[in-house]
C-alpha cells in the first residue's frame, strides 16, 4: 500500500467538479428523528461496460435494502481513469462522513482505501483480479469481491478450438495491475506447451488500435487480454479487424465480448455487484469485525460466446459444450 502513496498527487479539482462526477444517485425513504441513514460512495476507476453493470448492480441491491425497511443514501462516481480524480472523490467521500465506500476495480479500490485510511471507514472494493498482489489484504477496514480470472480455463478454451496455435497474442495494458497476475499465468502455460507468444501493450485508444494492429501484423493465431480496463474500452474499435484478419479474441469479462470480442469464461458481474453491495451493508449495520475475510471470490465458470463474431469467423461454438454453460451474446454499441 505504501508504494502507491508516492504515485498520487492530489487534484487541484474544485467542489463543483467533483459533483458533476456523479453519474448518478439513489436514496431511501426519508428516515425519522433517531432512525440513521447509511451513506454510500460507489466509486467506478472508469467508465466503460464491466464497470458500469457493476456500479448498477450495487445501487440496485442497496436499493432493495431500502425496500426492505433499511435507510440508504447513495452516489455513483466516475474516477474517469485518474488517479488523482479518485483520491479527491475518496477524500470528499470520507469528509462528508459516508458510511462505506465501494471501488471497482484495483486501482480504484488502493486509492480509496488509502483515503479511509485514517478514519477506517469501510471500504469494500468489487472486482479486484489479485487483492494480495494490489496490497489489499490483512487491511482493518478493507474488503471486497474478486473476479479472480481463471487463465488456464481460458487457455484451454483457445486450444479447443485449435488444437493448431502456433502463436498467441496478449494483448494488455502495463497500467492495469488487473492484468499483471493472469498475463504471467498465460505465459507459463504457453511455455509448458511449446507455444509461441507476442506481447503488444497499450495505455490508450490510439494505443490499443496500434496494438492490435501490430499483432494482426505478426500473423498471430489468436489474442488473450484478462480482465483489462484500458483494452476493455477500446474492444469496440479493434474487434473489426481482428475479425477481419481470421482472429479470435479470447478475454477476461463478458463486456469484452459483448463489444466483439470471442469468448471468454469468467464472472456474472451483476451478481458480483450484488455481493459486494451486501457485504457493504453488513459492515455499515453490524461493523468490519462481522466481516470475516479480507475478500471473497465471486463464482465464475460462465462461458459466453459472441454468435455474431463466431459466425463471421466460422467457428462452431459447440467447441465449447463440454466444458460448461454456454451464454450466447451479440455485439451492441453500449
């Protein structure tokens, strides 16, 4: 955790600012003298797909809290992929004397819980790829919800489906820790395979097109990108071309796939939404101390397939029928 400290400087970013940060709000039934409204802060590290269902699906649960009796407040925030955006937004959060704070995504979620660091306000973060990696452990007022990916299922997936790869591409971002953990783990796999791989990395639009277009370039057989925010929101102006070139993309979330990408296997990020949300509300009601682990794993194991995607690269997504369920999607512009 210290290590992150010297990386933020705070924002000269004005009250005003903040507020127009706010994607959205909700809040519970007025509640009467000695009766306590619980406060929220959900913080999104960006705003792309996965993030957005997740955000979603929280403030729906705490939404049903409210319908059940409990008095809940709450905003939706946007980081915009700033590091130092979110730590004024955890820093007002905390002065304002919110009751929880819920990050998405890891970056997201060490700055937060960096900022409640000295009022120990509960931060229960939601799709952390690797907490003990991001620092995120043996934390008094941290917890949360990983979407942990499975790489070798994914891995597996792709030879499935060809048995033939000679060269894979990864295709990542190097300021995504989120990527860090599985990006090794398919490298020790192809490794053990034989398998060659081509790295190509991005921090940018402008960046990811080039990226993909490199490895496009190098006649890869097929690309892999985990869980990777800054990929993720670029999937719609490079599915094209990977299409194009033959290509499957295999990825970490089914937002990827939902924007054109292949397939992929792993969470249902509403779900994931919803279990952060309950764990939130549990800290706020009973305390951390009833909080028993520094993190959960989300249950994943759902393979979803773009029809569309499959068909305009002639791939039977039968392939994949023996190795769990099958979600089928198309593309959409969301």
């Amino acid at each position: 955790m210290k290590n992150i400290i010297k990386k933020i400087t705070a924002a000269a970013l004005s009250l005003s600012m903040l507020f127009a940060l706010s994607a959205c709000g909700g809040e519970g039934a007025g509640s009467s003298e000695g009766e306590k409204t619980y406060k929220v802060a959900i913080v999104k590290q960006m705003d792309h797909p996965s993030l957005d269902e997740i955000a979603n699906a929280v403030a729906a649960e705490l939404d049903g809290f409210v319908a059940d009796g409990a008095k809940i407040a709450y905003d939706i925030y946007s980081g915009q992929g700033d590091q130092s955006v979110l730590m004024q937004i955890g820093n007002q959060a905390v002065a304002d004397g919110v009751d929880a704070i819920i990050p998405i995504a890891t970056t997201a979620a060490q700055v937060i819980a960096l900022c409640a660091e000295e009022t120990k306000t509960p931060v229960v973060f939601a799709a952390v790829s690797d907490p003990v990696k991001a620092e995120l452990v043996d934390i008094d007022h941290v917890t949360g919800v990983s979407d942990a990916l499975n790489t070798e299922f994914i891995m597996n997936m792709m030879l499935a489906q060809n048995p033939d790869v000679k060269n894979v591409g990864l295709l990542y971002s190097l300021s995504e820790p989120n990527s860090a953990t599985p990006i090794a783990e398919a490298k020790d796999y192809l490794d053990a395979k034989g398998i060659t791989y081509t790295e190509a990395t991005a921090n940018t639009n402008d960046e990811v097109i080039a990226a993909a277009n490199s490895l496009i370039a190098q006649g890869v057989d097929a690309v892999f990108t985990p869980t990777d925010n800054i990929i993720m929101s670029a999937e719609l102006a490079i599915y094209e071309s990977l299409i194009a070139a033959g290509i499957p993309h295999y990825t970490g979330a089914d937002s990827f796939v939902r924007s054109g990408a292949f397939a992929t296997c792993g969470v249902n990020y509403t779900d994931l939404g919803g279990q952060a949300a309950r764990i939130a509300y549990q800290a706020m009601s009973e305390g951390m101390g009833s909080v028993a682990d520094d993190f959960v794993l989300a249950e994943g194991g759902i393979i979803t397939v773009n029809t569309e995607t499959a068909a305009a690269l002639n791939i039977d997504c039968s392939v994949f029928e023996s190795m769990g369920p099958i979600v089928e999607v198309t593309t959409t512009a969301e």
